[in-house]
C-alpha cells in the first residue's frame, strides 16, 4: 500500500465538532465556511506530503446529529478507518462522545476493529482542554488495548496537525491491512 493507493474513510463525531470544515480543509487546502451536516458529504482527497504522498482517502463525513447515529455503523461495512472529531472545547459533551465513540467501536462485532483516529479539533481556541485531557476523556488508553487507536491535536481553521493526522491514519490501515491479509 503506497502511493497511487485508495482508501476509505468515516468521518463521525457529535455534530458542530467541525467534520465538515476539516473534509473541506483537506480538500481544498483552505478554510471554508460551511453548514451542519444534513446527511452525509463525500471527497476524494489527495495527499501531497508526508508518509501518505500520493493516497487518495475517500472520505465520507456523517452528520452527528443524534438521529444520524445510529446510522455510523452502517458506513463502515466499506471503510479503511475511522477518523473521530472531538470539540476539545466542549467539555458537556465529552462524555457523550466517549459513549458515543465506544459504542460505534464496541459495535464492529469483530476483534478485528478498524484503525480509529480520534481527532481532538479546535485546539485553537483559548478553553479548549489539551491533548492529553481529551485522550484521557475519550478512554483512548482502554481503546487502544483492543485495536488500533490514536489521537491527535487538530485545528480545521488553520490546518495545523492535519498533515500528521493523515499520515497516521495511513499508517495505521496499512499495519491493519497487513496483520489481516487485506489487498
């Protein structure tokens, strides 16, 4: 798996935790306004640096919305990864997140869960809680016993840490592919 390579990924997380703004951020390279997501929206991404030069990432970004929830799992049946944003501002919603993150792990019904990287977003903000907090919160250490889990500090404003988070995500479906035998 290398350059010219293929791979598909979920974006989830509670809404307004600025999915839609780091899809466009990737694709477009710049910051977008955008509105909450109603559904789902898909782009093809092409890395241009880093350890994923040349990958295109499919990814498909679904709404968070507590009626679009229990429809996450079903995205997966095609996926490669699974990107997790988190509001690091949003400390009421954390637990939610946890619940919500566990659930969609929990529920692969396979020991062979997807690679998850757990994006903790809007690191730019002034109150938002730092990496190791949002780690600690979203159980990311309990996670990471059962399957591939990692999570790193992000901003969708100003693109900062979304190179290395594509990077590890690659990464990380490529040693998952290999332990399973996978194209």
């Amino acid at each position: 798996m290398g350059g010219g390579s293929s791979v598909q990924l979920v974006m989830v997380g509670l809404e307004n935790t600025g999915k839609t703004t780091l899809l466009y951020r990737l694709k477009f390279g710049q910051y977008m306004h955008t509105q909450s997501t109603v559904g789902f929206n898909c782009e093809k991404v092409e890395v241009r640096s880093g350890k994923a030069k040349g990958v295109t990432f499919s990814i498909w970004d679904v709404g968070g919305k507590d009626n679009m929830r229990p429809l996450w799992k079903s995205y997966l049946r095609s996926a490669d990864g699974v990107i997790f944003v988190v509001d690091s501002a949003d400390r009421e919603r954390l637990e939610e997140a946890r619940i919500e993150l566990l659930r969609l792990v929990k529920g692969q019904n396979n020991p062979g869960c997807l690679p998850t990287l757990i994006l903790a977003n809007k690191q730019d903000l002034p109150d938002s809680m730092s990496p190791e907090e949002v780690a600690k919160e979203m159980s990311v250490q309990e996670l990471s016993v059962t399957q591939q889990c990692e999570l790193l500090p992000v901003c969708a404003v100003t693109g900062e840490g979304l190179s290395d988070a594509m990077d590890a995500t690659f990464e990380m479906i490529k040693k998952w592919k290999k332990g399973k035998g996978k194209r």
